[in-house]
C-alpha cells in the first residue's frame, strides 16, 4: 500500500500519520522529521535545511529529492510507505512519479486533508513534540500531556518547533497555497485524491481516513 497524505501545515498529518501507517504496517516517512534528524545531528544537509526551514520556506528541490529517493530505496519500504509531507511542489510530485516508474509500482491513494487556515494557526501556536520521538505529539489544550512539558508515552522533554512560530506559519500557509495545492491538482488528474475534512476529532479524522483507503484498496483490486 503506497499512500501520500497532503495537507497544510497544522492540518494534523504528522498524528495521522503515525496511526494510519501502524493500522496498515507500513513505514511513515516523513521529510519533516527526517530533516529535523539531520539538524539535530549537525549534518551539512541539516544546516543547509535549518536555514529554510526556520523561515518558512521549502527545503531545495535537489536536496530533499536526494533524501526521498534514497529513504526509498530501503527495503523495509517493500510492504509500502506512506508519504507524510512530500511531494510539496509539482516538480517534487515528477521526481516521485519517476521514482515510483522505474520501480514499477504506483501510489495507492491520495489523502488530502482539509481544514480552515485560522483553526492551522491556532492548533499550530499549541503544539509541542517529544524531543525523543517526534512522533508523540501534544498540544497544550486540545491533548495536554499528563504533566506539563513531559511526554506521556515515553517521559522525553516536550518542545516547540522554531518554525511553529506565528510569524512562519503565516509564510508556511502561503507556501502550501502557491506551490502544494497544485500538487493537489496533479493527483486529482490521475483520479487519486480524497478529501478528509481534518477539523473533527482525531479518531474521526482517522476512520474517514482508514475507509478512503479501503475503498481505494477495492477500487486497486477491480483493476
Ligand atoms: P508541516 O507539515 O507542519 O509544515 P513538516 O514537518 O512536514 O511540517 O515540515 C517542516 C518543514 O520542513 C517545512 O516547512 C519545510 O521547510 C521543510 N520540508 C518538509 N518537507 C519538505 C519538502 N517535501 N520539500 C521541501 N521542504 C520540506
């Protein structure tokens, strides 16, 4: 199963990834969290990612290409993956359609998960990460930890991503707008995409998730 999860920034794919990748065994791979590895371990390609990322702006094409193509291309990717924040750009959706050709398989489904630009604000000023995983994610007042700046899951420190700043959302949403949204329509022309209205709570959000991607699965099968 290959999914791709779109969305802006806030619109809560990183929490759906994880639980949507665990329902169906396949690795999350997110290019988010792969930079902020590569930051937090003081590679060249992290310092070359920190300084866009903390302003808001796209990683360069090449770079996050590379990263992509090569996180691909291990094998615990065979059983599927689901694609957590890349393609971003439609040249980035080219490099991945190429990828995804020359090794002959295709992407499944498509999610893109919708939600208002002020609740993206507002969830985004709240959220904090576990410095140890970054795949348990908090937020202040809709999923408070138990303690107050402690992870639930595993006890790491809670944080705030420099880029989750209000001043770089706003350039964050703005960058989603003119160069994601027509990787929307690039998927919509292959017959791909779904729509997940993302403002619900996250079990809902998650079973209209898990029910598009079966119903795809069925669509996949009648092929
Ligand atoms: P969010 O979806 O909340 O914006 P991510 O963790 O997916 O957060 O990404 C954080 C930042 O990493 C982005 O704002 C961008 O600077 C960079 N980034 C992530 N994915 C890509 C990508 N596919 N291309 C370029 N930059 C990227």
């Amino acid at each position: 199963m290959r999914v791709l999860l779109i969305g802006p920034p806030g619109a809560g794919k990183g929490t759906q990834a994880v639980r949507i990748a665990a329902h169906l065994s396949i690795q999350h791979i997110s290019t988010g969290d792969l930079f902020r590895e590569h930051i937090d371990r003081g590679t060249e390609l992290g310092q070359r990612a920190h300084t866009r990322i903390r302003v808001g702006l796209l990683v360069p094409d090449e770079v996050t290409i590379g990263v992509i193509n090569d996180r691909l291309a291990r094998p615990d990717t065979e059983r599927g993956f689901l694609l957590d924040g890349f393609p971003r750009n439609l040249r980035q959706a080219r490099a991945l359609d190429g990828i995804l050709a020359s090794s002959r398989s295709r992407l499944d489904t498509v999610l893109d998960l919708r939600i208002p630009e002020a609740e993206v604000v507002r969830r985004i000023a709240g959220r904090r990460l576990c410095r140890r995983d970054r795949e348990h994610i908090f937020h202040v007042d809709h999923s408070p930890p138990e303690v107050a700046g402690a992870c639930d899951v595993c006890g790491g420190d809670l944080y705030q991503r420099d880029d989750d700043r209000e001043a770089t959302v706003h350039r964050r949403l703005e960058v989603y707008r003119s160069e994601t949204e027509p990787v929307v329509d690039h998927y919509e022309a292959q017959g791909l995409v779904t729509a997940i209205p993302a403002l619900g709570p996250v079990q809902e959000v998650l079973d209209q998730a898990l029910g598009a991607i079966s119903r795809s699965q069925g669509v996949a099968e009648d092929c």
